[in-house]
C-alpha cells in the first residue's frame, strides 16, 4: 500500500529556512540537501513507520533522521490512516524546531 504525503506549512517553511541557510553559502549544497530531504520522505510513501518515535512527544510523533554533511536534518510526522503529515523539520544542530511566523 502506498501513502499519501502531506507537507504541512510548518515543515514547508522549516524546509524554505534550510534550503536557504545553504544557498547562502552554496546553491549546490542547497540543491543536494533539498534532494537529501526528498529522497528520505519518499521512503515514507512505502514505510511510514521507518522513523523512530520522536523524544519528548506524543507517542504517535515519529522523527526521521536524515544524513548530509556532517550532521543532517530531522523531520517530524505522523500517520493518520493512508497519509503521513510532515509536521516540521529542522537541521540536527538545531534546539528546537522551526515554527512558520517565528
């Protein structure tokens, strides 16, 4: 069974915030993070469950990591029934996650 993915605006503009932190430095690393991030939330079209459950949340949270450079990003989502919804991402440094109008 495939999933249906949703990016929710939170996650878009966590995604908009990491794309343009790179291009600052270097549109390739900018593109190929983007590309990173695309390849690993595909993966969830066929196993939604493959991230771990997310520290110091509900339990129906789950995190995946995604690798590139040194560290990588990490996104949080849920399922609910045919859907993965991507609540937020940020890049593995990061404190917290990034909340659209902050």
């Amino acid at each position: 069974m495939s999933y249906l993915v949703h990016w929710t605006d939170n996650a878009t503009a966590g995604l908009e915030k990491a794309y343009l932190f790179l291009a600052d430095k270097s549109e390739e690393a900018a593109i190929g993070a983007i590309k990173a991030i695309r390849e690993k939330v595909l993966l969830l079209e066929q196993f939604p469950n493959a991230g771990r459950p997310a520290d110091d949340m509900e339990p129906e949270y789950r995190e995946l990591l995604i690798p590139f450079g040194g560290a990588g990003y990490v996104l949080v989502y849920e399922v609910l029934g045919n859907s993965v919804y991507i609540l937020a991402l940020k890049h593995q440094k990061e404190a917290g996650y990034y909340e659209a109008g902050s």
